[in-house]
C-alpha cells in the first residue's frame, strides 16, 4: 500500500518528467535494501548531469541519482535523510509529497530515505530536466 498518493502536477508545469523519475528510482530500488547513502560530487560531469546521491544495494548494486541541469531547467537533491532504524527493512515503494519536493523511499515501517529536491522545468518545455538514474552492478 503506498502511503504518498501520485501526485497529479499542471499540464504547464511538468510533462510528466517527475512522476518519470520517480518510478525510475522505484524500478532500481524496491525489493532491496539500502546499504549506505552518500552525496557523490566527483562523478564524471557533463552539460547535463553534475552531482549525485550514490545509494549502494544489500546485492552490491549501486544506484546513482544525478542532478540534471539545462540553462533554466533543473533537477536537484538539496537534502537527503538515510533513517538507519529502518534500513533493515525491505523497500517496498517511492512517493513524493509537496509537489515532488519531497520523495520517500518507504518500506512497510515507515521511509527508509527521505530526499529534498529542488526542481524547475524552465521554460516548459524546451530543457531538460529530471533526475538522471544510473545503475552500476558490483
């Protein structure tokens, strides 16, 4: 049962990038636990991805969120939260609050990571923006 119903966003102001990313984060997550959390500033950058939130996996994967910015468009982590209580407990979802500014990374006792994003589709819609998702087996 997913505690954060989809949030429904302004046709003008998102194309459907966030609810996108989000279900990204779900696909590489849930059915796992995280490991550790750390912000990773010395990832390769390109115009478009800078930093971003290494989450390693109890099977050793690492999942990589990376900040995405394009001239006025951006998507970024300002703030994570790793709840240590509950990473024992297996992820069974990712929800979003306050109109994808908050996302939570839940389980069934509760959210295992919380993340504070900051977030602009610029001028709708000709940048790009949206977490970039990447995946790196062990």
């Amino acid at each position: 049962m997913n505690p954060y119903p989809e949030e429904v966003l302004d046709e003008e102001e998102d194309d459907g990038t966030m609810p996108g990313s989000v279900a990204a984060l779900a696909d590489t997550v849930v059915g796992h636990k995280i490991v550790s959390a750390e912000k990773d500033h010395d990832l390769p950058r390109s115009y478009w991805a800078g930093a971003g939130l290494r989450l390693t996996l109890d099977n050793g994967r690492q999942v990589i969120v990376r900040d995405t910015s394009d001239c006025c468009a951006y998507t970024e982590i300002e703030a994570f939260l790793l709840n240590p209580d509950k990473v024992d407990h297996v992820i069974t979802g990712v929800g979003t609050t306050d109109e994808y500014t908050k996302w939570h990374v839940y389980a069934d006792a509760g959210d295992v990571l919380e993340l504070t994003v900051g977030w602009s589709s610029g001028n709708p819609f000709y940048y790009g923006y949206g977490f970039d998702i990447e995946v790196e087996d062990a």
